[in-house]
C-alpha cells in the first residue's frame, strides 16, 4: 500500500458533517511507519482538526519526530494543498525537501516539497 493509498483509506473516516469536505493525510516518519489521519469537525468551527495535524499527533504518539513524506487527498477539483496551520506544523517535522503529495480522489496528482509550500518557515532556531 503507497503513502497516498493509505491517505485515501483513512480519509474514508473523516468526520466531516457541516462542510461534507472529507481529507486524509498520510505521512511517513524516518523509521519508515506510516501514519495516517483525516479531518474531524467540530459544531464550534475553529475547534476542529485537520488531517495533516492528525497524522502528526498520531507518529508524535507513537515516539516518531521526524517526517519524510506528505500525501494529502480529498474529493475537490484540483489537488488541495496543506492550510497554513499545517503547513507550518508539517516543518515542526520535516525538512524543507521533504516530499508531499497531493491528490483528488479522480486520480489528479501533484507533487511539491514542504519549503516550497512555507518558504522561510518559523523554527526552533527562531527562538534563540
């Protein structure tokens, strides 16, 4: 099963019954596990979660920190990029070259990097 397979299983899963718009994510860590998470909503908007955060929550969980890869996929017209929140969660994890893949649930795909997606991304070297 590919990175994006596993995004498009779990995003079978989102709870999603205010926008309808259901997202999976699925991200590889370093020790080469897959994670995987999607979109649950929430009545109080603001109060819901993102695919991406989930399957991050889920490799920090499991005692993994570092990400390798980023497939993203929902049913919308063109492949949907991370929101900015996750974007920038995403560079918590990964490098700047780490690759992410997004995708429609027809099959249109595009690939891109996670530096390409949040240039100049605030990290830990920023606090000091």
């Amino acid at each position: 099963m590919t990175l994006l397979d596993t995004a498009r299983a779990v995003r079978e899963k989102a709870y999603a019954p205010y926008s309808n718009f259901k997202v999976g994510a699925a991200i590889m860590a370093a020790n080469g596990t897959a994670y995987s998470g999607c979109n649950v909503e929430n009545a109080a908007y603001p109060e819901g979660t993102c695919a991406e955060a989930g399957a991050i929550a889920a490799m920090v969980a499991a005692g993994q920190t570092r990400i390798t890869e980023v497939a993203v996929i929902a049913d919308a017209p063109r492949p949907v990029p991370p929101c900015g929140g996750c974007r920038q969660k995403l560079a918590e994890f990964a490098g700047p070259d780490a690759k992410i893949t997004m995708a429609t649930t027809a099959g249109t795909t595009e690939e891109t990097t996670v530096g390409a997606l949040l240039p100049g991304a605030f990290g830990a070297s920023d606090l000091t």
